[in-house]
C-alpha cells in the first residue's frame, strides 16, 4: 500500500510538472483508498420479504453519506445499487437520480489502466447492473458445510460516477474486519471492505 | 424318533467324513495366485482373470476374511485406486481411477443395485459375510451394462453351495464403538436342489469426532441383511436360480438445533428379488432368462418432542424392474483343432426392458423411466496369442436421448512372462430423475431447485405468485431434453510374471463431457436465485496405476499398489491458462492470476494413492497375521476463495495421512477361528472426515461348519 502511495505520489508530481506549463487548473493526484467495514445490513432474508435501507456510498467524498443525489454505489446484504437507470423493484431502494455505470472486468486492480473503451451499465427494473447471486456478481456463497462468502478475485468493477469521474473498485471481504480465512459462524456480515482508486479528475479515464 | 436320530448320526458321520478329507489349504495365496481365478462381469461369461484384456481387480473371500472386513466399503477401499470419500453432501461414496460415486455401477451376481443419496451409492449398505468374490472392472463397461457404467463396474458374487453336507458358519464380532457384528450362513446342496441361506446383523453405537460441536458424528445405527437363495436344477441344462435379498436399516438421526434436541430416526428398506433360468441348449449355445426387482426405501423424520414440530421429514421410494434374456455361442470348427481366426469366438448377446419408478419428498408425483436395450459382443483370437473382445449395446430410453455404446478391447501376449493390454470404450449416465423432477425450495435460505423437465411448468407458477425478479435463460435454453452424461475411456497396460512375482502396469484416461451441473435460471423477489441442471462441464481424470505382487515364501506374501491421479475441468483449465481466473493471496492481500501450476485439479481427488500389504501364514499354528498399509495424498474438499475452483492457496485440504488396518486369526479345535485386529491403528482422525473414526479394535469368532 505504501509503495502504491508513493507511486502515485510520484506520478502525481511527475504529471503535475509536465502539465504546469499549459493548464492553469492542475490535475489533482489520483487517489487510492480501502474502505474497510462499511456496514450494510438488511432486514428479512431467509425465505422472508428482503427490505431495509441501503448504504450509500459516494467516491468524491470517499465517505458513507445519507444524500438521496451525490451517491454512487449502495449497499444492502449483498445487493449492490449504483445511481443510474431505473428502480429494480426490491422494497426500500433509493430513487436513481444520476448517471453513474458501472463495467464489470475481469484482471487485477492493478491491470486496469483506463476506463477508456468500456460500456457502463446500469440497474434496470428487475435487474441490477452489478447481478445478483452466488457465482453470478461479485461473490460465491460455499454453501455447506462453510458457508461462507467470498467474494470472486478477479472481478473487477469500474464505476462512471454520478459527476462523471471514474473509479475502479475490487471488493475484498463481505465481514468484519476482513479476515483471511472468515468463519461464517463467528464473523460477523455484512461490512464490505474494498480497495478503490478514483480519479477525481471529471471526464478523465485514466487510472495511472 | 428312531429316524432322527438316525438322520443325525448320518448327518453327523457324513460331517466326519467330509471335515477328514478336507483339504486344508493353509499356504493359500491370495496375492499372488489370484490370476487363475475365474470372472463374469468383464464379458459376462466365464472367464480367466490372467487372459482379460481389460483392467480388473479381484478380491476373494479368504481376502476378506482374513482382512476382517465386514461391510463392502472397508475392504474395497484397500484396492489400489478405489477409494472411498464423502462428497460435499456429506454422503460417502466410491472413486475409481478418479471417477466419482455417481458413475460407478454397483451389482449383486450382476444385476445392478439402487438407492442413491445425491448420486452417491453407500456401499456400506452391503455385508461381506455372504460373498464369494468381488470383481472390479475399472474404466467404461455401458457396452454390457448401459448407464452408471462409466467409471467401472463393482459387481458382487454370491457363493453357490456345493457340498451334499450342511457347511456354514456362524460368527460373533465385537468392537470399539459397541459395535456388533453377527453372522450366519448355510449351505447345503443336493443332486437336483441346493440353497444358501444368510443372516447378519451389525449394529454401532456410533462416536463423536468433536466433543465442541454438540451431539454424535456419526449416530447409533442397527442394520439387518437377509439373503436365500435357491438353486434347482430340472435337467443337466437346465437350471434356476432364484435369490430373495432384504436389508433394513434404523438409525438414530436426533440432533440439537437452536439448544432445541429433535428426535427421530433414518430408516432404510432394500428388497431385492432376482430369478434366473440357464438354459444349455447344446454345447456351445447357453441362454439366461432373468427376472429382477428391487425396492429402496429411504425415509426420515425428525421432530421437537415437546412441541412436536417437524423440522424434517423426507421419503425415498425407487424401483427398479428387469427382465433380460441373453445368450453365448461358440463358433468352433468342425474338426475343432483351430482355435484361432474370427470364425472361432463367442458371441454374446442380450436384450433387456428396464422400468424405473421413483417418489419422493420434492417431486410432485411418482415419475417413471422405461428404456429397451439390446447389446452384442464378440470375443475371439484372430491370430494366435492375441484376443480380441469387440462389443456395443444400444439403449432407447424414455426421457433423453438413445445412446450406442461400443468397446473394443486387445490383449497380446508376448511371450510366457509379458502381456499387454489395451482397451477404448464409450460410457454414458443418464440423467437422474433429482435432475429431472426436482421440486425443492430451502425453506431457511429461500432458494429453489429444479429439475429440468419440470423447470418451465414451475417458472410460471413461480411468475403467477411473484416470486420471479427475472428470468435469466431464454424459453428455448429449457426445452431441448438434457442430454445424457458421457465419457471416452482408455486403458492400456502390461503384466509381467518374475519369478514369485507378478506386476501389472494401467495407464487411463477418462475423458468426460456434457456433465450435468446447476446453474442459475431465474432470480427471486426474495433475493436468491431459481436454479436448474444443465450440461456443459468436461472433466478429465488420467494417470497410472501399478501393482505388484510378490510370493516371498508359499507362506508370505507382500504386495504393493500406487496410483498417481490428474483430475481437471478442462474448462477451468484453459480460463487459467487465459489469465481468467484470479487468487487472493492471504498473505498479503494481493490479487493475482492463479498460475497454471497453482490449479490443484478436482474436489476429493489425491494426486498420490499407495499400499502396502503383508500376508503371513504360519501352517503349524494354523495362524495368519497380516498388516496392511494405506496412503493418501492431500486433498481438497469445496473451494474457500471464492474463484470457483481447487487451487494451492484453497484452505479445505486434508492433509496427507497413513492408516494401517492389521489383523491376527488362529483356527484351534478344527473348527473355531479367532481373530483379533484392529483398523486405523495410528488412530488418524481428521474432524473433516467424519466417515473415519480413530483406532477400532475388534474381536471375532467364528464357527465353521
């Protein structure tokens, strides 16, 4: 992480003294972040009617936020929302109001240099843009006798947000505190942890 | 009165006789002698084991005897490449040259056996104490015996008595866990008649691998076996056979739930009733008309006693009824001094009806199968030293598609040492009737299951309750029929006698495709997912196996087994080879493609498989102690990582472990046979295999007569 860091640092800087000379609007450095335990609970389940309010979360801030506009993904059990397209359907949802997409591609966070050249998707009625389902989104439930969730390495989510920037996401755990090895009898769910980098830069595609 | 006793003192006097000139055979071998022993199911006639060109292993009854096996699975899983696991479902099953329960065809004196709990045949259901020989055919035999027979063929043969005297014996075992084992087998044969009767009852008191986890790993259980069997015969070529086979099973299945203790039972019911006319029209023409059905029942229920709510309660009910007519000629020469050319072989050939029912919890009504099936098979030597057997079998079924299975199988021999053998052949599994009729939802979880042929009728009635989000796969992805499971055997092999030994070299390999696995057709309101069976994965499994045998003395006798395994998806395969398929590293949390060499291969299969046998016979003590040592290499039981497949950085692996089985019998006073052993005496217990308890010491004696 560190030497993520400095590298963007130094591309940053090596970025910011090229570009100097002809924009007086410098580019602002690319940020890389993990958001760990962000809690998204969700009330039924288990054969019941699924409800609850979902978690919002806004990569300009890189915070959890309660606006009904400046959100991009949201999160409940493991349903993922982004803010573009139409209502799916599912109780307690909130209204999409922005344009954000999301491509779902396959490679490491690293290997993704650019959102150039991708098709953004986005929830649709009856649909979300990030599928639902075990071995069909972003994770694989074991079923027994573990149990447990994990979410697919490799699946890497690309975001236009709702201001139009872009952000490529890898999720890394659906419990608390992340664990190598979850127990999904003694580890609590759901806290997404997932790693991000986000280009704060409206309109720009690149991720290095 | 006076008769009686008479009859007695006959009776008696006769057994004198009889016991006086019996051979006793204490040097017998059964390592290394085991080539001139006779089997039927490779080509459904009589044949020698030393001159088959297929791979086969043979176990004998003094094997087991002396082994102190008492059900099926124990004794089979000391063969090299046999192996017995529990799959992700818990039940235990077989594996053969890395092939899976499901594709393992299971018979008693060669007609097949039902009863499966998710695809896997439990062959501890079966009792050794009535069994002759056991007779193993690895690799595809569907051009005989049609479905199932892809991975092998385990076929269980009865004894026939064979003495005017009433022989038999009974047998008392008793062992760790409380567990009970009683015998009794009878045998008597007349000019015209002869019958077998057998009992047994086995009983455990079940044991618990973790004292954390609340109740018992395995639960107390009493099973019963009941086997006649009636011989007659009208004429010098004609003869009946009739056998009738009941097995009942009553197992404790209470657990605790939620600190709630639910109570209630598993029950198992086999009937098995088998009938047989031989017919010997001349010489060199014998037909066998055969009449079989079998009945398994399987229920269960459990319930809180206090508030007598059901938490479960499932049945089971399967058929099976067939009728086969089959028949062998033997072309030979009028002068009958050439053996060799193709005018001079055996032509087999048989034609058969089988009907399947099954009703059970989750299908909406008894559905049935019918399938007529024909097969031919020609076995010659078309030259001198080299045998040919050229076979196929075709089989029309109700619910999917005709299939035409062919085999072909050589084997030369060199010179009087060296043998080689090669084999190809087809086999094929039809779709079950759980992936056709299934109608399940989880009532915890809220997901749905279902078959195949009933999948579009229950979408809409799903749709008409809203319960359907979507549905993910068009009308036409469900309406063509789902195809039969195949796969492409291959055997080839030699064997070489050295001196007191004997070595036999397998090399295989299966290729597998249009297996059935679920998929996601539909999501619901509730969140979850609508699944059903579709085809599209292809395995393969490949490697080689080696036995040796060697005669030390005419009294010690070792052998050693390997088997080394590559089982893979070839889909996964070549998605890892694209750089598709990734990898968390735990240690550093790092995404990284997954490697070629990082892909450990198919859940439950050890790349290594080993044994290691002694067997020695003391004649002046009329003692036998033998040892016999198994490996098992590591492997995988679900993936862990999330990326759908078995690699290195998967943290379900057993670990490599031994197991050594021993056992000592004296015979004293003639007739009493003690024998004391134990099994799993390094006492390896692994609380992921709940099959394998830790060390079990028994005692037995046994009373022959």
């Amino acid at each position: 992480m560190t030497k993520n860091i400095l590298a963007v640092a130094f591309l940053a800087v090596a970025f910011a003294s090229c570009s100097n000379d002809d924009d007086n609007t410098p580019a602002e450095p690319i940020q890389t972040e993990t958001v760990s335990n962000l809690y998204a609970p969700q009330t039924g389940g288990q054969g019941e009617a699924v409800g609850g309010e979902f978690a919002k979360f806004d990569f300009e801030t890189g915070a959890i936020t309660t606006s009904d506009t400046d959100w991009d993904l949201a999160f409940r059990g493991t349903t993922i929302a982004i803010n573009g397209g139409a209502e799916t359907g599912t109780a307690d949802e909130p209204v999409r109001n922005g344009d954000a997409g999301v491509a779902i591609v396959t490679g490491t966070l690293a290997s993704i240099t650019t959102a150039d050249g991708l098709s953004f998707n986005q929830d649709a009625d009856a649909a979300f843009a990030i599928p639902t389902g075990s071995d069909n989104g972003w994770y694989n439930y074991a079923g027994p006798p573990s149990h447990v969730i994990t979410p697919i390495p490799g699946k890497i989510f690309v975001i236009r947000t709702t201001e139009g920037n872009y952000a490529k996401v890898e999720i890394i755990s659906y419990y608390e505190n992340a664990p190598a090895e979850p127990d999904a009898f003694a580890d609590a769910t759901p806290y997404f942890t997932f790693n991000y980098v986000y280009n704060p830069n409206i309109g720009e595609t690149s991720f290095e | 009165m006076r008769f009686q006793l008479t009859t007695c003192l006959l009776l008696i006097g006769s057994y004198f006789t009889i016991a006086q000139t019996r051979v006793e055979n204490p040097t017998d071998s059964i390592l290394a002698q085991q080539l001139d022993e006779v089997i039927v199911t490779a080509t459904r006639t009589e044949r020698q084991l030393s001159s088959l060109p297929l791979p086969v292993t043979l176990v004998g009854k003094k094997q087991i005897i002396k082994s102190g096996s008492v059900r099926l699975n124990e004794i089979l899983n000391e063969q090299t490449g046999i192996i017995t696991v529990a799959d992700e479902s818990g039940f235990q099953g077989v594996q053969i040259q890395g092939i899976a329960s499901d594709y393992i065809l299971i018979l008693i004196d060669g007609v097949p056996l039902v009863g499966r709990s998710a695809g896997n045949f439990d062959l501890s259901r079966l009792t050794v104490g009535n069994i002759k020989q056991i007779e193993v055919v690895k690799g595809p035999s569907s051009s005989l015996y049609g479905s199932e027979a892809l991975g092998g063929v385990i076929n269980i043969i009865t004894e026939k008595p064979k003495t005017e005297a009433l022989t038999g014996n009974a047998s008392y075992r008793i062992g760790s866990f409380s567990q009970q084992d009683i015998n009794l087998d009878v045998k008597q044969a007349f000019k015209k008649f002869r019958y077998g009767f057998f009992a047994n009852r086995f009983s455990s008191n079940g044991y618990d691998l973790n004292e954390d986890v609340e109740g018992n790993t395995v639960n107390p259980f009493t099973n019963y076996t009941l086997n006649g069997r009636l011989y007659y015969d009208f004429k010098d070529n004609l003869s009946l056979f009739a056998s009738g086979r009941f097995y009942d099973q009553n197992q404790d299945a209470g657990f605790t739930l939620d600190s709630i203790q639910y109570q209630g039972d598993t029950k198992e019911q086999e009937w098995n009733a088998h009938t047989r006319l031989d017919h010997k029209w001349t010489p060199n023409l014998t037909m066998a008309y055969e009449l079989y059905y079998t009945n398994y029942i399987a229920t269960e229920l459990l319930a809180d006693p206090i508030s007598t709510a059901i938490l479960s309660d499932s049945d089971f009910n399967q058929k099976l009824f067939r009728p086969e007519v089959r028949g062998s000629y033997t072309f030979s020469s009028e002068n009958n001094t050439e053996t060799t050319g193709f005018q001079n072989g055996t032509l087999t050939a048989g034609i058969g009806l089988q009907l399947d029912e099954l009703d059970r919890t989750y299908f909406d009504k008894t559905v049935n199968f019918s399938s007529q099936y024909a097969y031919a098979q020609y076995d010659f030597d078309p030259i001198e030293n080299l045998n040919v057997i050229a076979g196929a079998r075709f089989d029309n079924h109700s619910e999917y598609n005709n299939q035409f299975s062919p085999k072909l199988a050589l084997r030369y021999q060199l010179n009087d040492n060296l043998s080689i053998k090669g084999s190809i052949g087809y086999g094929f599994k039809a779709p079950d009737f759980r992936q056709l009729y299934f109608d399940f939802t989880n009532s915890a979880v809220g997901y749905t299951i279902l078959g195949y042929n009933v999948a579009l009728d229950k979408l809409k009635e799903l749709e008409e309750q809203d319960q359907i989000l979507n549905v993910v796969v068009t009308e036409d992805d469900l309406s063509k029929p789902l195809g039969a499971e195949s796969s492409i055997g291959y055997n080839l092999g030699f064997n070489l006698k050295h001196g007191r030994g004997n070595t036999e070299v397998n090399f295989f390999r299966n290729d597998f495709k249009n297996l059935i696995d679920t998929r996601i057709i539909a999501r619901k309101t509730n969140g979850q997912n609508v699944f059903s069976y579709v085809n599209f994965d292809e395995i393969y499994t490949t490697g080689f196996e080696i036995n040796s045998a060697y005669k030390l003395s005419n009294d010690l006798n070792i052998s050693a087994g390997y088997q080394l395994l590559y089982a893979f998806d070839k889909q996964k395969k070549q998605d890892i080879k694209d750089n598709q398929v990734f990898v968390r590293d735990p240690n550093n949390g790092q995404t990284i493609a997954l490697s070629q060499t990082d892909y450990f291969g198919l859940v439950n299969r050890s790349r290594h498989n080993a044994n290691f046998k002694i067997y020695y016979d003391i004649p002046t003590a009329k003692t036998n102690l033998n040892i016999r040592l198994l490996y098992r290499s590591k492997y995988a039981q679900f993936d862990t990582n999330g990326n759908g497949l078995i690699d290195n950085y998967d943290s379900s692996f057993i670990d490599d472990f031994v197991t050594v089985n021993a056992a000592a019998s004296k015979t004293f006073y003639n007739n009493f046979t003690l024998q004391v052993g134990a099994n799993n005496l390094l006492d390896y217990t692994d609380n992921n295999i709940p099959t394998m308890p830790g060390i079990q010491g028994y005692l037995k004696l046994n009373y022959q007569f």
